[in-house]
C-alpha cells in the first residue's frame, strides 16, 4: 500500500501529510470512513425505499391480475350456470307440454263422461218423472172414485201427497241444473204463496211436531177478506225457495219456540221468515255460499245456496238479517206483478 492513501478516502497532498500527525491523521480517517458509511447507508435507503415501489407496484399488478382472473371466472361459472339454467327450464318446458297434453286428454275423457252422464241423468228424469206423474194421476182417479173406506182414503191422499212432493223435487233438480248451466228460461206467473206455505208445513209436520213449533202467519197489505197472497215468479222454484227457508228455519229454532212467516208489500212483494237461534258469525258473510252449513249432522249446505240461485233466477233476491240478538230473519224478495 502507498504511504498516506486509504482505499475508498480522496488522495492527500504532501503537505496535508506533512501537517497531520499520525493522531490527526487517524481521526481524519475515521471521519472520512463515517462520511463514506452515512453515504452508503443513504443510498441503501434509497434503494429499498426504489425496492419497496417496485414491489407495491409489482403487488398492485399481480392483484389486479388476479382479480381480473377472478371475475373472468365467475363470468365462465355465471355462463355455464345460466347454459344450465336454460337447459333446465327447457327440460321443464318439456315436461310441462307433456304434463298439459295428458291433461287435456283426461280432461277431453271426463268431458265425454259428463256429457254421457248429462244423457243418462236427462233419461232417468223423464222416466222417474213420467212414473210419478203417472201414480198422481192414479191417485187422483181412486179418490174420485169414492168407494173408499176413510182409512184407504186417507193413506192414498198421504200417498198422492208423497208422489207430488217427489215430482216436485224432480223437476227442483232439473230446474237448478238448467240455472247452474245457463240454460234456465223463465216463464213467471202469479202464485199464491200463502198457499204454498200452508202446502210446505203440512208436508214437515213430522220436524214441526217432533220440536212443537208453532207457525205464526201475518198478512199485512192486503184488503179485508183476502185469504192470497199473490207473487210473480216460476212455481217450481218458489216452493223450493220457501220450503228450504221453513225447514231450516225449523231446524236453527229451539224447541216450543215460534216461527213468524210474513207477507208484505212494500218497497218489494216480500215474504219474511223470523225464528229463534242465530246464524254463527263466522258463516254469515257465506251464508248462501255452496257447501255453507252448521250443527247439522247430515248438512250439505245446498238448500240456502240453492234458493238464492233459484230467487235471482226469478230477478229476486234473499236477506239474510241477524241485528236481533238470539234471533235470524230471512227476507225473500221478489219481482213486481206486472199491472201492479
């Protein structure tokens, strides 16, 4: 090594050699060898501060990288999942078109049933009630007769009387399905209700009895004399309409109670029918409704549901009115008797 030169220190003059004695010369030295490692250790700072850029930008492009691969993914996943999808919904569309075709082959099959049902039903109609109207007229040509004992008498009239209320039921029937159809054409006429009333009790005197219900008529608008009550509708019809308002009028009442049927003309030819019982809150609001019944062992909830079908067959209308406690009211409402 040259005499006064360090490795990595600036070259001294002579006479810098000259002046410094050994001691300067080495706190000299040391100096310079600080100076140098501060620099160094700068430019070390530098550098990782350069490294640590580098890096974070490296890091950012690596997860945006990432990222973007992420994403492209899901959109892969996203597409095969709706391919998948479509192919599904078409699987199910498929299934869906055999599903309606075989049920619009059941349903052509059923339709065909019914409407063989329909003929079969029609037929059995016309020969049950050609049968009945034969046996009333029988009937009717043995009380004729006259040559009767009281007892005979009395068990054709009941006879007679069985075979009518039959005959009625079987044109009822045929009535209210040509109403359910559509195909029910009406032709009114005038028909004593108050008759038809008396007529129904007799018919039920065995529930009448069997509770002690008393029955209490009371005509209103009409003049001094008058034992009618006239009403403007179809004859079939209005005895079913009333016959199932009484029997389940009877039926709701308590035992040795009464049931009022009034007459009125007011604002409608109306005929109100008051019993003892409530109707159940819960099946007011459907009252008339198909299948509607309550506390009947052998209900079917058709008779108040038939009689409204038939009352707006005839353009009338039924109420049902349970503002009296403990009490239910059935207003029967029907057209206005033409010239009236």
């Amino acid at each position: 090594m040259v005499p006064g030169r360090v490795s990595g220190a600036r070259m001294l003059t002579e006479g810098e050699l000259m002046v410094i004695n050994t001691g300067d010369f080495k706190t000299h030295i040391v100096k310079e060898l600080h100076s140098e490692l501060e620099l160094s250790k700068q430019r070390i700072a530098s550098l990782k501060e350069e490294l640590h850029h580098a890096l974070t930008k490296s890091a950012l492009h690596e997860a945006g990288f990432k990222k973007l691969a992420f994403e492209s993914t899901v959109n892969e996943l996203h597409l095969h999942n709706k391919e998948s999808d479509i192919a599904s919904y078409r699987d199910r569309e498929f299934d869906l078109i055999k599903e309606v075709d075989r049920l619009s082959s059941e349903l052509a099959m059923i339709q065909e049933k019914l409407n063989t049902k329909e003929e079969v039903d029609q037929i059995i109609h016309h020969d049950i009630r050609s049968a009945l109207v034969d046996w009333v007229y029988v009937a009717d040509l043995l009380l004729d007769a006259g040559d009767l004992s009281p007892k005979s008498r009395q068990l054709l009239e009941e006879g007679k009387m069985s075979g009518a209320r039959m005959l009625s039921l079987v044109d009822f029937n045929l009535s209210l399905y040509k109403i359910e159809n559509g195909e029910f054409e009406l032709e009114p006429v005038a028909i004593d209700a108050l008759d038809v009333v008396k007529t129904i009790i007799t018919q039920n005197k065995r529930i009448i009895n069997r509770k002690n219900i008393t029955f209490v008529p009371v005509v209103s608008d009409l003049k001094e004399g008058d034992g009618v009550f006239y009403v403007y509708g179809n004859e079939i019809l209005t005895f079913n309409i009333l016959n199932n308002l009484i029997v389940n009028a009877v039926e709701a009442s308590d035992v040795d109670s009464e049931v009022t049927v009034s007459f009125e003309k007011k604002e409608h030819y109306a005929i109100t029918i008051h019993n003892s019982g409530e109707v159940p809150e819960h099946i007011r609001d459907v009252f008339f409704n198909k299948f509607v019944s309550h506390g009947k062992k052998r209900g079917t909830g058709i008779g108040t549901y038939s009689a409204m079908l038939m009352a707006k067959a005839q353009n009338g209308d039924i109420v049902l009115d349970c503002s009296e406690p403990g009490a239910t009211t059935v207003i029967v409402k029907f057209q206005e008797i033409p010239g009236e």
